[in-house]
C-alpha cells in the first residue's frame, strides 16, 4: 500500500470520531398522536453534542427540564412558551422535561444522550396528576428498548 493510500484508508477509519452533530426534531403539539397534548417522538435518543430541537408546532407549549430528571452537573434548560427552542447536550444521560402550563395533564417527554446513566434518580421524582402515568409508559418504553 502507498503511503498515500495508508492514509486515506486512516482518514476514512477516523470519519465517525469527526462525525457531525446531529439535530433531531421534537414537535410541541395540542394533538399528538395519543389525542392529547404531547411531545412527538416523546422520547429521543442522541449522542453529546447533539441538539434537539422543539418546534413550536401548536401554540400555547413550552420544553422546560424538570428538576431532579437531568445527569448531576447538567445545565436546565427552559423555553418560551409558544416559542422554538434549541438545546445541546453535551453530557450522558436521561433528560426528564416537561410543558409548564400541561405538565400535570402528562405534556412530558425524554432526551436520552448517550445511555440512561440517571435513570434510577430520574424515575423517583414523585410526579403531578397524569405525568405519572405517561412518565410510567415512557419508562416502560426506554426499558424495552
Ligand atoms: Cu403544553
């Protein structure tokens, strides 16, 4: 093999470690597609460095991480209501969030970066009104995944 050649073939070998960032796409609805108010897909799967975005496709919704459901050390994040909101995440782990307005009617959603390293911490946060429930089928659904 050419030097040239050797390289190139250690270029290509190298690709996925500079691979680009991601950003995926998470729509803040009033009908998602269990009939309520909801976040599609609920849950996202991403690796650091990746961006989510939260498209403002209803109006009247937020994304805001709830406390307690993100990895020791990671920033909170909030968006306006009725406004897109972009977040990068950079350290591993389960990301719990909710809409503040419908948070109790289970307008709630996960960002796992990486792999669930806090999943234990996130699912004992005691939880309102129907986000218990649908934080029990989005757990249910990580778990079986
Ligand atoms: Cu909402």
């Amino acid at each position: 093999m050419s030097r040239m050649i050797r390289a190139l073939a250690l270029c290509a070998a190298m690709m996925p470690l500079a691979a680009q960032a991601a950003t995926v796409e998470v729509k803040m609805l009033s009908h998602a597609a269990n009939g309520g108010r909801g976040f599609e897909p609920a849950i996202v799967h991403i690796q650091p460095g990746d961006t989510v975005h939260f498209i403002a496709s209803d109006p009247g919704h937020n994304a805001q991480s709830i406390t307690g459901m993100i990895p020791d050390g990671a920033t909170p994040f909030a968006g306006q209501m009725g406004h897109d909101l972009s977040v990068t995440f950079s350290k591993p782990g389960l990301y719990g969030y909710k809409c503040l307005p419908h948070y109790f009617l289970g307008m709630v959603g996960m960002v796992v970066v990486d792999k669930p390293v806090n999943e234990a911490a996130a699912k004992a946060v005691s939880q309102p009104g129907a986000a218990k429930i649908r934080f029990d089928q989005l757990f249910a659904q990580l778990d079986h995944s």
